[in-house]
C-alpha cells in the first residue's frame, strides 16, 4: 500500500537518520581509520594505509590474552552474574510477605534507587574514599570487628583489586537488576504457588519449579543487555584503578583509551574498537538466536 | 526503499543532513559567538577561575576592543584535546599546555609560531628572560610558546616525625632517604616516605624513576650528536625498582600506595596535615594544599613543615624543570589580540595576585619571589631543577614512556611481575617507540 | 501518593497467612529475622556510599583532610559562586531534550517495528541494536569531527542529538517489546472508525503505552545524566557544559576541593533521585513487561 509505505518512511525514518549520522557514519569512519597508521598529531593531515598491521599486531601482542581474559571473565562475566545473583536476593527479600507485611517495601525501592541515581563517576570517587587504606569505612570496620588486622588497600593488592572493581560496578549496576526482577516477582500468578502448596510441594521445590521460570526470561534479557553494557565500559576500571597496579586490570575498553589517548594511535585503538564490535556481533547473534528470535517472531 | 533514502542521505554529506535535520532544532539556544570587537577564547587549566576571571576582566577593561572568555579543562585531557580541536579548526585563541607539549604540538601545526609577534612587540625583558625556551622551541628553529609559570618538585617533611625519628639532618641522598623513612617507621610508626607508587598513565613513578636514574648520572632517553637512544640498561631499572620496592617491602612505604598515582591525592595531602605520613615529593601547589589542611583543623598553630632538596638534587640536578607555557591556536583569527593577552597574563602583577599557586618563569620574576620558609626547599631546588631536553626533543613520545614507566614499575612493585621481567619488558617497549614515529 | 498505591502492600490472603505463620507457630522466629538482617544489610549497603557523601558534603574539605568536622555550608557556596549552577541547568535542558526526543523518535519506530511487515526488517531491527554493541570510546574522533564540520560543538543541538543518537537502540528495544503487549485489536478498530494511522499512534496507543514509555524515557535520561566521555570531547565551554564534566574538572592535578566535589557529587545525585521517587512503583511494573513477554 502506498499510504503504509509513506507512513513506515516517516515513522522510521528520523530514527535511521540519528543512528545513520551518529552511529553508522563514525563505525565507518572507524572501520577505515583501523587500517591506518592515523596519530592525533597527524590528525590533520590523516593516516597512511597500512592494511590489517594494525590487527595482526593486536593479535600477535603478548598483552591480548590477559586483556581477553580481564575482559571477558572479570569485568563482563563475573560481574554480571554476581548482579544477577544479588540483584534476585534483593529482589526475593524485598517480595517476602514479612517486608510488605512490615510496609517496608517501599523504603526498600527507594532504597534501590539510589546507586542507580549516581553517575558512574560519582560511584567511583566514593567508593575509592570508603576502600582506601588505612583510613576507609570498610577498613576500619573490618578492623574493629577484627577480622583483619592490617588494612588492606583494596585497589592496589593484587588479591582484592578485581573483587574492589566488580563491587563498585554491581554496586551502581544491580538497581536496575533488582528493580526488574522485582516487578517479575510481583507478576507471578499467586494461584501457581496455591495449588503447589496443596501439592505439598517444599519451599526451594517452588523457587526452582514456578519462581525461576518465570523470571527466567528476565533475567535472560537482562543478563544479556548488561553484558553489551559492561563490555564496552570503560569508566569504571579508568577510574578506579587506572587499568592497574601494573596493567593487572587493562581490560580492551581501557586499552583503546591507552593507545588512542596516550600513546596518540588512532589506528591501532579504532582496530581494537573493531574487534570488540565483532566479538560482540558475534555473541548478539548467539543472543539472537537463543532468546531473541522467539521474541522477535513474537513482537514484529 | 528505507535503504534508497539512507544511501541517499549519505550521499549528501554530513553536512547538510545535520544541518536539514536541524532545522527545527536551531530554536534550541547554544553558545553565542558574539561578533562585536574581538572575543578570545582562553583555556586555562588551573583552579583559579575566579582569581583568573577578575585578572580578565580587568583586561578587557583596558582594551576594550577585546573581549575574553574563559575556559577550562582538565590536564589529563587538555593535551588530546586540545590536538583534536586544531585538526579540525575549532580552538581556543590561547592554551594553557605543559612545558614538554610545545614542541610537538608546533610540529603538529596546531600551535601558531609566534616569532613575528615576539619580534613585533617582545615579552617581558625579552625572551632570554625566560627559562625552558629550548622545550618551546620546534626543530625548525620557530618559537611556538612562551613560558609562563614554572615550579619542580622538592621533597616535604614533618619535621616532628622527624624529631621523634632522631633524624637531625635532612637527607640529601637516595640512601639517607632510605635510612630516613626506616628510622620514622621504626621509631614512630608512621609512614616514612609517602610516596605514590600506583601505575596510573599520568602517574609519580614516573618522576620519581627519573630523578633516581639522573642522580645516577644516566637517563632514559640521551642524545648524541643529534642520535637518539635509550640511556639505561637493565641493571639501572632494576637498581631503580628495588629501591622503591624496599619501602613497600619493609613497610616504611605502606602497600596502599600502590593504589595512588597522583601526587595531590588526598591520602598524601592528608597524611602530612594529620602527621601520618613523614616524608613526601611533590610539586609547591600540593605542599600549601597539605600546609593549609594541617592550618585548618590546628588554628594557631605553627606548621611542622620543611621542604628540603631532591636527592642529590642541588649536585647533580635531579629534579625536572616543569612548569606551563602559553601558546596560540594556529587556527586562532585574532593571533594579534591572543599576543597582546599573552603579553597581559605575563604582567607581574599576575603572579602576585589571581595566579599564586605557579612560580613566573620569568629569570628577574624569578628572583623576587618570596617563597616563604617553608618553600625554601623548593626555592633551592628550582635553581638545580633540569629540562627534559633529549626526552622532548628525540623521536621517543613523552606521554608514552611516561605510561609504559608506570606500567612497567607498577607492576614490579606490586609483584604483578618480577622486577626482572617488568625491567626487560620496559626496554623492549621503550625500545619500540623509537622505529614506531 | 503513588508509592502506596503500589500493589506490594494489598495481599491480605498473603499477608494473614505469613503473619499466622510469623506468630503462630514457636521456634520460626529465627527465619523473619534472618529476612529483616538480609534487608537492613542490603539497605545499608546501597544508601551508605551517598550519606557518607552527604555527610561529607557538609565538611571542611569533605571531612578527608581536616579533621575539623563542624557543619558549613561553604561547599555548595563555593560550588554554585564558581558557576556549578550553569552546568545544572545545561544538564536537565540537553538531557530532558534528548530524552524527550529519543522516546518520540523511537515510539515511531517501534510502532513500525511492531505492526507492520516489509522487505529488511530484520536487518534493519538488527542494525539498530547493533548500536548497543559498540564501544563508544572509538566514536570520540569521528563524532567529533562530524559535529565540528557542521558547526556543533560546544551547542546544545549537537549534544542533543547525539544523546537521542545513544539512547535510541535501548529505547526501540524496550518499547517493541512493550508494543507487543498492546493488542492489535485497539489500532484495528479505530482504523475502521475512520481514524488515520498517525491518529492512530498518538491519540489510541500512546496513552496505552504510557507506562512503557515512562520507563524508557527514565533509562534514556539516565544514560544522558551520567555521559561523560562524549561531553568531555564536544563540549569545552562552561557556558554549555554539562555536571559530570563539571564534577570532573574539581579534581585539579595539584590540589582538589573535596569538600567540593562531595557538594557536587550531591547536586548531581540528588536531581534523578527526585525524578525516580514519583516514577519509582510505575517503572519497576512497567519494566519489564516489554521483556518477560
């Protein structure tokens, strides 16, 4: 129909346009730069061509694995699942009945709000003050209780710095977690647990048989989304620890900065930035594939 | 048909597609870039906005063609950014840069040479007034900023640790220093040598190596007849990292700093006001900001702080000349009004009012400065202080030794790697940025 | 108020059951203690960071450097007498107009996505997720130069369409998923009373979908309130800066006002807590309505 076609054009059309201007032409843009010897000092007069050197040095650096392995185990994978997890328990206390019974679920949510309301920057400056050593909040508690009795620099020792980083992250992150599966929780038709009970059915049988998968799907969308978000972050290691001591926690996102900001090697950080896309086209196709497309036939 | 209209958008350029899509949003208010007489942009990267704003307008007052506005940003973006703008042409008129980003920045053609304008109307007493012109100097023989404030960094202590310690006299050698900082933790069990051990790219170590390879009568980088190399070998760096690993190990230095790069960051600052920490390094502006944090929470009481040369540092000279000079945009329309600011904000008057937190590097500025007896140490050390000279002037970039040296030495400290490992993987990468430029 | 009006607190069946078993039965009292320690701990763990801030706010040199802790308010002075105020306002007017812009854009676009078929949907969907996949640090550069070659930098618009840019994957997300939840049945019959397609979007669905697009619009303003690495980039004059740039530059290589950028960690925390508390029951339901589908 001519008047649908018309309508799609017109409805869709800025939305392409934005993305066409602010994503696609800079991807472009990037994509050709990561097969140039580009500088920031020769930003202006441009880069020569230096075919895929670019990413046959990437590949062959020794530092890629560890970047690999900081990337995708400690920053994306184990703080997403670590979110995940604290994000449900928060999500199950809060929807017990003793704390609606207790009218404390609303202080809760609003509880909830607050690290998501802080900007990531704001997060890092104070959880740098609250884990510094020896004066921090937490050393000094832990030291009072006596569980440690010399204060442990959170962001330098080797042994902590990981956890550190990954608390500060699911520290501003598990709000949203927490507040979606909440509202998840609250959808599950009572009458499910009602007939279990008369089943006879214990209390962990009902979590995994009714809750579980009904958040399930949630949690699937969720967990995904955070990957992409927290692959790609760059603030939260930059900030808190530099990408260190040493380059204990480079991650690639910090890595582009590095070789694009510091070392002025637009081409080799567009390179990486290129990589990093694929990876995660990659893993969105498997997305895609694994929940995506039930929704996708569903939804259009 | 959605792809049609997209290539089609695309094939009209950037350009004009933001500017049809704008249209409707130019309603929208953004900066006015006002057309009456002449306005400047000035980027100035300190904190003293307020006190800078005044010197301003008392600027514009006496030249009231011109109009100045003011900007700021942070140092550890200033200098990416600043290369950004002026490949593109959208530059402040006059930039704030540190002493060592003149020359590059001048190659790059994003600062204007500004030897016309010198010779047009000179500076100050003229240019042999002002000291580290070698660092604002390109290859091409053209000046491409002037020098404007200068300090170094010198060592700070409490001097009542130090009484408690027994240490009379302040140390003048790296193994005094040693000594020194074992003395105070033993005897006290404060913190001796505080200093910043983290591995950030912008981070101490990387002072802090050099001054130690200096004493030493080496250096990272040398220069000879016009060659360029690497001046240390792997016995220096490793020499150099257990050094400072020793304070780390014995505990004098404790395992926190490892977490802190900058030399202003709170932990030290505090640590001298609240007399946790004995001994420090750093630039004058940090040692008034513990001065005044110690003032603030003990009203009338006299201040238990000295200042005391680097190591070695009035013999051989081992700490750096650092300091910011002032540079104009090439892109800059007005580079004739830009001058006459550079030539105001080089006013003595300046630097006794809305810019005290700098020393002139201006030679007769200089010499009248009143540093006060706490700052004689760095008064001292200022007269010994050196420039990065073959650092700038070789094919080595700063910013990235600078990295790979914090890196490198954080990692060894930390015990990422073995001070072994972490000494050879810094040559070799060193070593690359020479064939990488 | 809306927070009571959430449907958390209305079970009575639930709520007289737990409290038989609560109070009924000896011996269980461990179990509602151990929850009520689970929320305290949880509770405190979120809210602490920001009343440490707060407190610190409040301090000379945020508490950190002197140890002189009497009450003053010198911090937020000298934060909005250096202009701090400025970076507030330009915050709320590029992020409530890139929000508002976003969500209107993507609406349109999801609706298409949701209602109609044509030739390249699915790789026309697909591309516009594909936006969330990419690391914007590589963008910097490129975005930077486009927007200074048409004259956008330090402006309002450039910043403006830059964030709806951003905001758009999630958002075209979200609401398609949502959309799916509003039966086709509600278009069709307006279509047969005559009404047109746009009339359609804006006077039936729209105020259906209303939930929805308060929770989309609330993550798009998110994403712009806490952007900082593109704001670093484009926008250099304080005239349109925005706060975490304004926040960011308190940390001078030098010396840093603490007690200052507590006060301004504040004043950019506490502007989104007040937008949250009214959404706060309509987002956590409207949530995930798009996704558990």
């Amino acid at each position: 129909m001519r008047g649908d076609r018309l309508f799609i054009t017109v409805m869709l059309g800025p939305a392409l346009i934005i993305l066409a201007l602010f994503y696609l032409w800079p991807m472009v843009e990037n994509l050709r730069v990561s097969f140039t010897d580009l500088t920031l000092l020769r930003l202006r007069v441009g880069g020569q061509w230096i075919g895929l050197a670019n990413y046959e040095e990437f590949i062959t650096s020794p530092e890629t694995g560890r970047l690999m392995m900081n990337t995708f185990i400690w920053l994306t994978a184990i703080s997403v699942a670590v979110r995940l997890l604290l994000g449900l328990a928060i999500a199950l206390i809060v929807n017990t009945p003793l704390v609606r019974h207790l009218r404390l679920a609303t202080l809760a949510r609003i509880a909830i709000l607050v690290p998501w309301a802080t900007p990531p920057v704001v997060a890092i400056i104070i959880w740098r003050w609250l884990l510094e050593a020896p004066n921090g909040a937490l050393n000094s508690v832990l030291l009072a209780l006596g569980l440690i009795d010399t204060p442990i620099a959170f962001l330098a020792d080797l042994r902590t710095v990981w956890p550190s980083v990954i608390a500060i992250v699911v520290w501003n992150t598990v709000p949203l977690i927490a507040l979606s599966l909440l509202a998840s929780l609250q959808a599950v038709p009572a009458d499910l647990y009602e007939a279990a009970e008369l089943d006879g059915a214990t209390r962990s049988a009902k979590f995994w048989h009714i809750t579980l998968p009904f958040l399930k799907p949630t949690i699937v969308v969720l967990g995904l989304t955070s990957v992409f978000w927290t692959f790609n972050n760059f603030v939260y290691v930059w900030l808190a620890t530099g990408a260190g001591p040493g380059t204990f926690t480079n991650v690639l996102a910090t890595e582009i900065y590095i070789r694009s900001f510091v070392d002025f090697r637009l081409g080799y950080g567009a390179a990486i930035g290129i990589v990093m896309a694929l990876i995660m086209a990659v893993f969105g196709y498997f997305y895609f594939r694994m929940i995506g497309r039930r929704q996708i036939e569903e939804v259009l | 048909m959605i792809f049609k209209h997209l290539t089609a958008c695309l094939g009209i350029g950037a350009r004009g597609v933001i500017g049809a899509l704008m249209v409707g949003a130019a309603l929208l208010p953004g900066v006015a870039q006002a057309a009456d007489p002449v306005t400047l942009t000035f980027r100035f990267n300190d904190p003293e906005q307020k006190e800078m704003r005044a010197a301003l307008d008392a600027f514009e007052k006496a030249n009231p063609g011109i109009k100045v506005n003011l900007e700021r940003m942070a140092w550890k973006d200033a200098r990416d950014q600043f290369l950004r703008e002026a490949a593109v042409g959208e530059t402040p008129d006059v930039v704030h840069i540190a002493f060592v980003w003149a020359k590059e920045m001048g190659e790059a053609g994003a600062l204007a040479p500004l030897d016309a304008l010198i010779k047009a109307k000179p500076p100050g007493k003229g240019l042999s007034d002002f000291i580290a012109m070698d660092l604002a100097t390109g290859k091409n023989g053209k000046v491409y900023a002037l020098p404007w404030t200068t300090d170094t960094w010198a060592m700070v202590y409490r001097t009542d640790l130090l009484d408690q310690a027994g240490v009379k006299t302040l140390p003048t050698t790296w193994d005094d220093l040693r000594q020194a900082s074992r003395d105070v933790h033993a005897k006290t069990g404060k913190t001796g040598f505080g200093f910043p051990a983290g591995s950030a790219s912008s981070g101490s170590l990387w002072f802090l190596a050099n001054y130690n390879w200096w004493s030493n009568g080496k250096a990272l980088i040398v220069e000879k007849d016009k060659t360029f190399s690497v001046g240390v070998d792997k016995a220096d760096v490793v020499g150099t990292m257990n050094y400072f690993k020793s304070y780390l190990d014995n505990g004098d230095t404790p395992k926190s700093m490892l977490g802190v790069s900058d030399w202003a960051d709170p932990v030290i600052i505090r640590g001298l006001a609240d007399g946790t920490i004995a001994i420090g390094i750093m630039p004058p502006a940090s040692f008034r900001e513990a001065i005044n944090a110690y003032t603030a929470a003990n009203p009338g009481k006299a201040a238990p702080f000295k200042s005391g040369p680097v190591p070695k540092g009035t013999t051989v000279g081992t700490s750096h000349l650092g300091g910011r000079m002032l540079g104009i945009s090439a892109t800059s329309k007005h580079p004739e009004e830009a001058w006459k600011l550079v030539q105001f904000l080089n006013d003595p008057s300046i630097f006794t009012g809305a810019y005290k937190s700098q020393f002139p590097a201006q030679r007769s500025l200089l010499q009248s400065v009143d540093f006060g007896p706490e700052l004689k140490g760095f008064a001292e050390q200022l007269t010994h202080a050196r420039t990065w000279g073959p650092y700038a002037e070789g094919p080595y970039a700063m910013g990235s030794m600078w990295n790979l040296t914090g890196r490198a030495f954080g990692a060894a400290l930390s015990g990422q790697t073995s001070v072994d490992a972490a000494a050879g993987d810094l040559l070799t990468q060193i070593g690359k940025l020479n064939a990488g430029r | 108020m809306t927070l009571t009006s959430a449907p958390l607190n209305r079970d009575p069946d639930v709520t007289s059951h737990w409290h038989r078993r609560m109070f009924g039965r000896p011996g269980r009292l461990f179990e509602p203690l151990l929850i009520l320690a689970g929320l305290l701990a949880i509770l405190f763990a979120l809210v602490y960071p920001m009343v440490f801030i707060l407190l610190g706010s409040f301090k000379t040199q945020g508490g950190l450097l002197a140890s002189a802790t009497a009450f003053t308010w010198a911090n937020y002075i000298t934060l909005f007498t250096g202009g701090f105020g400025r970076f507030l306002v330009n915050s709320l007017v590029i992020c409530v107009a890139a929000t508002a812009l976003s969500t209107l854009v993507s609406v349109n676009a999801a609706y298409v996505f949701s209602r109609f078929r044509f030739r390249g949907k699915g790789l026309i969907f697909g591309s516009v997720l594909f936006g969330q996949m990419f690391p914007w640090i590589v963008l910097v550069n490129p975005l930077f130069i486009l927007l200074t070659q048409a004259g956008f930098t330090n402006s309002y618009t450039g910043m403006i369409f830059c964030y709806t840019a951003i905001s758009i994957p999630f958002s075209v997300y979200m609401l398609t998923g949502y959309l799916a939840t509003v039966p086709r049945e509600l278009d069709e019959a307006a279509l047969i009373d005559g009404a047109s397609r746009y009339q359609v979007v804006w006077r039936i669905v729209f105020p259906v979908l209303m939930p929805g697009i308060v929770s989309t619009a609330t993550y798009a303003f998110m994403l712009c309130w806490t952007e900082y690495l593109f704001a670093l980039a484009f926008l250099t004059k304080p005239a349109v800066q925005t706060l975490p740039i304004g926040l960011y530059q308190l940390f001078g290589d030098d010396r840093a006002d603490w007690g200052a950028v507590m006060a301004a960690s504040v004043v950019t925390t506490i502007p989104t807590l007040l937008l949250f508390l009214p959404l706060q029951a309509r987002l956590s339901s409207g949530l995930t309505a798009g996704a558990v589908k």
